[in-house]
C-alpha cells in the first residue's frame, strides 16, 4: 500500500484534477453557446418589440382613442405580415400600405406590384410621389425623427429585457437592401449579432433597420456568472479535498514513522536504567559491597538515581495518555512562579553539578503569582530546563530570567546551544518530533513527548509559550496570565 500511494497517489490525483477542469471547461463551453444562442433570440425579439411600437407610433396621431387600432399594430402578427411584404423586395415585388379614417373605421390598404416582364439588368430608377403639402425634404426629416424613435425604442427595450450591450444601427436601403454605408457594413460581418431588417415607419419607407452588437461576451458571461462561480468552487472545493486528504495521509504516516521510532528509542530509554539498576545490584551482591560501605552507598545513590529517571520517563508516557484522553484535571491555586523556578533549578544544579553546567537565575524583584497548578508547572520548567542541559552539551550555560505585570508573568530559559534551525521551530511542539542531532553533540536521549507535553499544559493554563533562535542558541518564552484579586 505505501508502494502504491508514493507511486500512483499523486499522479492519480492530477489525472482526476485534470478530468474535473476538461469537463466543466467543455460543459461551460456548451453552454456559452447555448447562451449565445438565447441571448441573439432575446435582441432579436426585443428589435422587433420596439418596431411594432414604431409602427404604431409612426400611424397614432388621429387613432388614439382606438384601443382595437393600438391592438392590431403592436401585435405579432402584423410584424409577421408586414416583414413578409419586406423580403419580397428579392423577387422585385413592391408593396405599398396607406391608411384612412372613415367615421366609425379604419381602413387599411396594402397592395403589391410586380412586373410582368423579366426585368432587364440596368439601374433601377425609383419614383416617389408625396400627398399634398409633403415635399422630400420634409419626408426625409420625418425619416430621420423616426430613426430616432426607434433607436430610442430600441434601447428601451434593451433595457426592460436586461441586454446590455454596446450596439448601432446600420442603414439599407429600403428598395434595393443594399446598405448605406458599405464600411460599415462590412465590419458588422464580423459581429456576433445582426438582426433582420425592419422597416420602422408605415407611412414612408426610405430605410430597413438593422441592429448590430459586435460581441455577446460580456451579457453571456453575466448570465453564466453562477454558473462560473459554481464551477470554479466546485473545482476549489475538489482542490481542496485532495490538499487536506494529502495533509491527513502525510501527518498519519510522519505520526506512524516517529511513534515508531519513539517507541525504539522509549525501549532503548527503558532498558538503559534496568540494565544499570540490574549491574549495580549484581555488583553489590557478587562483591559482598556490605562490606564496603562507600561503594554500597555508591552503587545505591546511582540505583536510585536510575529509578528516578525510570519514573519520570514513565510520568511522560501517562501524562502523554491523560492529555490525549482529556484525563488531566488542573488543581490551580495561588502559585508563586518564582518559587518554583527556585526549586527546579536547586534540583537541576544538584544533579549537573558533574558536568560543569552553569544555570543561572534572576528572578524579579516582586512576587510573582499566577492562577495554577504547581504539580504540572513544576514539570513545564522541569522539561524546558533539562532540555536546555541536555542539547547545550558539556559547559552549558543556562540563563533563567522572570519579570511580572499587572497581566502576566514571564519566564524566559535561553541556553548556548546549537539553536532550533527556523523550519523546526514550529515543529518541536508537536507529539514524537524531534529535532536532528547536531553533528558536535552526541548521544542526546529524549523521547519527544517533553515539548508536546510543555505547550498542552501551558495551553491549559491559558498562556503562551513559543521559542526564539538565530543561530547559535535557543530562548524558550512562557507567559501566563497574572493572580488578580477580584
């Protein structure tokens, strides 16, 4: 199994990211068409909704009151009927529409012309006639004040259909359908909408209309805006799944791995004291040591001093299982951090006195108190302390300092060892780990539970506790809130 996730698990998870961004790139895809497709629908009824008003605009002055005239105008129907009269310009058919009021009616005349004769192949010559009074002139100006109407009934629909887009008219001829401004024409050839051709009047008819949006991007993409944050999280979300499963899968086998070493290492920290305690009394037995007092009391103070650390060895471990368990219960009660301090380095200078280690203490010139459990306290600077001995090697120079306020108190343990390298910083509070052994020092025994143990407590305590080194040696900073009176 660990075979398979080193060699497959990583490639396989890239295969499935993979697959997962392939297939909504290719479902958003299908369905930006397919949005582009109901998007050119929605102009092209919004176009025709704003001609039939132009229509009807364009004939209203006298049929006002005509609630049947308005109906049959702004009906889809008539678009239907009055485009169709439009695109038989192609087979050379002519149409022509008037209207007139008669009493109680309206009268509605619409006829077609078409030759009877095939057409020869000159230009076309158009011959307009006015009513009375109209001349080209004011005909043309009519034309132009219904342009405007109608791009301003165009973009009134737009608006009411939620389609914002940057779009132009574009002009053709309304006998010929060629358009008027051939440039222009030819860039709308490239755009992504063009409508069909309009007329936008009934009275006269000069110009077809048509709409041209040169790019749907920008409303497709507005509409598909959920869509494209659902993707996008769902292909997070997925990310995000397989980091942390990895995370998980990582921590589990670095866990697996130190517990497996920690319990090589604890094996071997157990053995060590037994075989010392079984040597000193096989020697006390096999050379009659009641005989010599001095080595007898020798060999004892050592027994003992094995024993005392097979029984700190084993708090570890039990204290270890309580955390876990939530089996520890503080007993805080008015604890003089000072004093305690006292106390372990008494007991720490007593047992490294061989060693040539040097701790020095500077307490505060004020008492100290803090709200907490003396028994586990004693033990966070018991592990700091004996750490600092222990990897600062032979000449350790240990310096204690703690100072108060109104809302803390500070204990600060800075040793002259080889430091904590920044990458392990982090790291040397959680459970088993332990830092590399430097290459001047030999032999550091330890079970990697100390640290772990140390910030759990400090943690229950409602403190901090971090560490600070740049290069050579290490500083261990705890602050716990102040003993405050209520």
């Amino acid at each position: 199994m660990k075979w398979f996730s080193n060699r497959y698990a990583y490639p396989l998870v890239g295969l499935a990211m993979l697959a997962s961004i392939v297939l909504q790139v290719a479902w958003l895809t299908q369905l930006f068409r397919a949005q582009q497709v109901q998007v050119a629908r929605d102009l092209e009824h919004a176009i025709s909704d704003a001609t039939r008003m132009s229509d009807y605009l364009s004939v209203a002055p006298g049929h006002e009151k005509s609630e049947n005239f308005r109906t049959f105008f702004l009906s889809a129907e008539w678009l239907q009927l009055k485009q169709a009269f439009t695109s038989m310009r192609k087979r050379k058919v002519s149409s022509r529409f008037s209207s007139e009021i008669e009493n109680d009616s309206t009268i509605i005349d619409i006829s077609l012309r078409f030759p009877n004769n095939k057409l020869r192949q000159k230009k076309n010559h158009v011959v307009r006639s006015f009513n009375k009074g109209e001349t080209l002139e004011s005909v043309m100006a009519a034309d132009h004040r219904d342009l405007i109407r109608m791009d301003s009934l165009v973009k009134k629909e737009l608006l009411k259909n939620g389609l914002d887009v940057n779009g132009y008219h574009l002009l053709h001829n309304y006998d010929t359908g060629k358009p008027e401004d051939p440039q222009m024409w030819k860039r709308a050839q490239q755009a992504d909408y063009r409508s069909q051709l309009y007329a936008y009047n009934i009275n006269f008819f000069f110009h077809s209309y048509q709409y041209v949006v040169p790019s749907l991007n920008n409303v497709v993409i507005y509409r598909m805006r959920y869509y494209l944050i659902s993707s996008f999280l769902m292909l997070l979300l997925t990310g995000l799944a397989f980091y942390f499963l990895f995370r998980v899968m990582r921590s589990q086998r670095l866990y697996t791995q130190a517990r497996l070493a920690f319990t090589g290492n604890m094996t071997h920290e157990l053995k060590t004291p037994v075989a010392i305690i079984d040597a000193a009394l096989d020697a006390i037995t096999r050379y009659q040591l009641t005989h010599d007092p001095v080595k007898l009391e020798n060999y004892i103070d050592i027994s003992k001093t094995e024993l005392q650390r097979l029984n700190q060895m084993i708090d570890k471990v039990l204290n270890l299982e309580q955390l876990d368990n939530g089996g520890i219960r503080l007993q805080p009660e008015l604890y003089d951090v000072q004093q305690g301090l006292e106390s372990v380095v008494n007991a720490m200078r007593l047992r490294n006195e061989k060693q040539g280690a040097i701790i020095n203490y500077l307490p505060s010139a004020e008492p100290c108190f803090v709200d907490g459990d003396p028994v586990h306290l004693t033990n966070v600077f018991y592990n700091i302390i004996d750490n600092a001995l222990k990897y600062s090697g032979d000449n350790a120079i240990i310096t204690i300092t703690c100072n108060c306020s109104h809302q803390d108190v500070r204990i600060s343990i800075a040793d002259n060892g080889p430091g904590i390298q920044k990458i392990h910083q982090e790291r040397i509070f959680e459970r088993f780990f332990r830092v590399t052994d430097n290459p001047d020092i030999h032999n550091v025994k330890g079970s990697g539970l100390g640290l772990y143990y140390v910030r759990q407590i400090v943690n229950l305590h409602k403190g901090t506790i971090s560490v600070h080194s740049s290069g050579q040696g290490s500083t261990f900073i705890i602050d716990l809130p102040a003993y405050n009176e209520v």
